[in-house]
C-alpha cells in the first residue's frame, strides 16, 4: 500500500462514518473544531492528517480512533448479512454498559432460537 492509498482509505472511512451519522461536512467540522473544507480534504485523501486531528475527528464521530483503520477495501463488497452486522454495531456504539448487556442477551436468546 503507498502513501496516497492509506490517506484515501481513511479518508474514505470518515465520509462514511460521517453520512452513517447524519454529519455534514461542515456540521463534523464545527463539532471536531475544523474548517468543512479541510475536512473535505481528509476525507478525499489530499490531506495528510496529523495525529492529533484524527483524534479530533474520531471524537467529533463517537468512535475510538482505531475504527477509522477499519475501512474495507473499495473492491471488496459486502455481504447482505455484513451489512445488518454493520448496522446493529451502529446502533450499539455509545450505548451504555447496562443496555450493552441488556442487547447481548436479547441477542444471545434470538441466536438459541434459531439453532
């Protein structure tokens, strides 16, 4: 992977945590304390991002930093099964620990069902 692939990846990877939760650009920009341009620029992979920015942004997104290191591959399509994963791990992030537990278990007791 070079240089300008990483940089487009996660760029890629903000816009679409960004549309998932509804942000415009300028809106993600106001909450992380930047210019929507510039973060236009980080998600079109044209800005090398420092450190502490991607910080910013993961925060103004409600995710841990690493989850920006999460995309998939353009090439890659995702299963329809993936997808429903993808949106229940949405729905979950931020919750708190009780309803976490609370989800687990409704989950736990659907998946005995099903076997």
């Amino acid at each position: 992977m070079n240089d300008k692939e990483i940089l487009k990846l996660v760029g890629a990877r903000v816009k679409t945590l960004r549309k998932q939760q509804g942000y415009s650009q300028e809106s993600l920009g106001e909450k992380g304390g930047f210019h929507f341009s510039y973060i236009g620029q980080v998600e079109r992979g044209e800005k090398n991002i420092s450190l502490l920015n991607l910080s910013k942004i993961a925060k103004a997104l409600d995710v841990n930093v690493a989850q920006l290191f999460t995309y998939v591959h353009e090439h890659s399509e995702l299963t329809e099964e993936d997808v429903e994963v993808k949106e229940i791990v949405m729905m979950l992030r931020g919750s708190n620990p009780e309803k976490l537990r609370l989800a687990k278990n409704v989950l736990r007791e659907i998946v005995r069902g099903i076997e």
